[in-house]
C-alpha cells in the first residue's frame, strides 16, 4: 500500500507528529496528494509543528503581541492563528534557538566541565525557550524610557514588577537567572570585555610584545597626549585598578610621551568596578538585542564601517536603541526577583547559588 492510499485522518496523523515548519512543508512538497492536504489544513498542522520546535506559543505568543497601553501582568486573549503571527514567533524563536545552541558551551566551560558537556534535551531547550520569552517581555515592559533611575526604587514601581514574576514558581524563576547568566557572560567576555581580559588575550596573542597598546577605558581615545592623561587621571581618581592594569596606565602614558605606543590599540570597558556598572547597564537590552551585538560586534567579528572598533560599533547602537535613561540604570529584574523571593520567605542568595551550583536552572544537577 502507497503512503498516500492512507485515510486522510491517518495522513494527518502522521503531519501533526512531525517535530519543525520545515519538516511539514518538506512533506508537503513531495506529491500532489500531501500539497492538497495541507492547503486544507495548512495552519493547524504548521502551529502544532511551531508548538514542538518554538514553543511554548503561549509565552512567544504573549512576548510578540505585547502592548504598552496594557499591564503586562495581565495576559491578553491570543489573536487567531495567522501567517503574520508565524512569522513573527520565527523571528524571536530564532534568537532563543541560539541561545539554546550557546548553552552547553557556556554552562560547561573549562578543563573540569567540559567533559559533562552535551546537547540540550527537547524538554529542557523548551524550558530555556521560555525562559528567554519571560526575560524578554519583562526587559520590554520596564527596561525602557518610562522607568527612570530616580523610579526603580519606588515601592508602586516594584510591586508593578513584582505583578508579572508572581504566578512563576522559583524554578521557573531558576531557569530565567540561568539565562540571564549566559547573556551576561557573553556581554562580559565577548561583547564589553574589562581591561583585564583585553590585555590578557592581547599579550596571549603577542607574546613577544614589550609594550602594550593603550587601553580605552569610559570613552574614546583621542589622539593626543593631553586626551589620554586626562582619561588616565580620572580613571586613577574615581575606578580602582589592578595593578596589572595600573603598570599598563603607567607604560601607556610614557608610550605616548614618546610618540611610540599610538598605533595601537584595544578596547576595554573599564577596571572591575566600573566594568560591573557597565554590565548592569547592558544588561537591559532585551536578548535578541545582546544576540545581535555577539553575532555582529563580540568578539571575532570582523570590524565595522571606516574600521571602527567594537567599542564604537557597541556604543553607537546602544546610543541608537537607548538613551539618557540607559545610561546609570542597571537592570531590574535580579531585584524584582529578590523582592518576590523574600515576599514568599526565601533568600535570593540561596536561589543564585543554586542556579550557579547547577542545582536548579535550565539544565538541573547540572554538574553532577
């Protein structure tokens, strides 16, 4: 018996078990008989395939048709199934299929973990999936213009944050800080590196080097001598330095006084306290935003428009997707789950270690 001599309701069958979109219009394509069945059932069969390969489509569908003119907290009926929609759910399913990709490298990374690295199951890729949708509808509602420095401390402020975490239990809460982690690795050690790690991959890179280029520390490096011993003297007044970095600030200066060490140089974003602020700061960008920047500017990319540098690649599109409000606004959302946390008795330390432990997170007993 042909496949196709099978009763419709078996054909079907076999379509609503297949696991991506392109499966389904894989199958479609191969006979005039399969075409004809899904141009009847076309959208019921692609949203059960989105279902396994995007889901969960509540949590996407709730992310992409958020509205500002309504509290975020409250779910909205889900518009009627469309291609329009599809698309859009393909669009931020994307960024969270990468994240998921990244995952196992970054969450076993190192010489000791590397060995219990593997792929991610269906379930918990699911699990990190929604998990990306969450973070990123709560940086869509209150990582914007409206929610000022002078307003995160607000009580009304908070507990209007506080609304949409409630209903998520702590694990799932878990699961959204593991997440956030990895996005947070990725803007420290690819997109916004510190001094430190600059001059530790420069000198690995040049080993025989003698001297080191300069670094950029909270702006850009003029071309003077005046320029950058100001930059020196108010990073040596108002940001701790290793003394690593300090020996390099010193060889910086006498390299410039000597016309010698201007031809290079590398970007970083500041000592261990002011990188920290700079992390926060970053940290509000909604993940397909962070995505973009490591695909396009992180580490390894190739150099942008008249060969500018990462750092101004970096800071020309946060100029463009931000503003006086970025910039000394950390994020929210490690407070706001601290907040629900106490509310049903717990401690947000006890919570991080978990995640960090890899007791509880996307992956859980993580490390054994």
């Amino acid at each position: 018996m042909l496949l196709t001599d099978l009763a419709t309701e078996l054909l079907l069958h076999i379509f609503n078990f297949l696991p991506t979109i392109p499966s389904v219009l894989a199958l479609s394509s191969t006979c005039r008989h399969f075409r004809t069945l899904i141009s009847t059932h076309r959208l019921p069969l692609l949203y059960l395939a989105a279902e396994a390969q995007l889901g969960p489509l509540p949590d996407a569908i709730r992310l992409v048709t958020h509205n500002s003119t309504q509290p975020v907290h409250i779910s909205r009926p889900p518009p009627p199934q469309s291609l329009a929609l599809l698309q859009r759910l393909l669009v931020i399913s994307r960024t969270a299929n990468q994240i998921a990709d990244l995952y196992p490298a970054q969450k076993w990374h190192g010489t000791e973990l590397s060995s219990s690295r593997r792929s991610l199951t269906s379930l918990e890729a699911r699990h990190l999936r929604r998990a990306v949708y969450r973070l990123w509808l709560y940086t869509l509602a209150f990582h914007n213009a409206a929610h000022t420095r002078r307003s995160r401390q607000q009580p009304p402020v908070i507990r209007s944050r506080a609304l949409l975490l409630r209903p998520w239990p702590a694990s799932e809460l878990a699961e959204i800080l593991d997440v956030q982690s990895l996005l947070r690795g990725l803007l420290q050690h690819h997109i916004c590196p510190s001094n430190g790690t600059v001059l530790r991959r420069h000198r690995a890179r040049y080993p025989h080097e003698q001297q080191a280029p300069p670094l950029i520390h909270n702006g850009y490096l003029k071309n003077n001598s005046s320029s950058l011993q100001q930059q020196l003297d108010f990073q040596a007044k108002y940001f701790h330095s290793t003394p690593q970095v300090s020996k390099l600030l010193a060889a910086t200066r006498d390299g410039h006084r000597d016309g010698g060490a201007g031809a290079a140089v590398i970007d970083g974003w500041g000592d261990e306290i002011a990188h920290y602020y700079v992390l926060e700061d970053m940290l509000k960008l909604d993940p397909g935003q962070i995505m973009w920047l490591y695909e396009h500017v992180g580490t390894g990319s190739s150099a942008g428009p008249g060969n500018a540098s990462a750092k101004e690649r970096v800071q020309a599109y946060v100029n463009g997707v931000g503003g006086e409000w970025f910039e000394n606004n950390g994020e929210t959302f490690g407070e706001t789950v601290a907040f629900v946390v106490r509310e049903r008795g717990g401690e947000m330390e006890d919570l991080r270690a978990d995640v960090e432990d890899g007791v509880e997170g996307v992956v859980r007993g993580a490390f054994g």
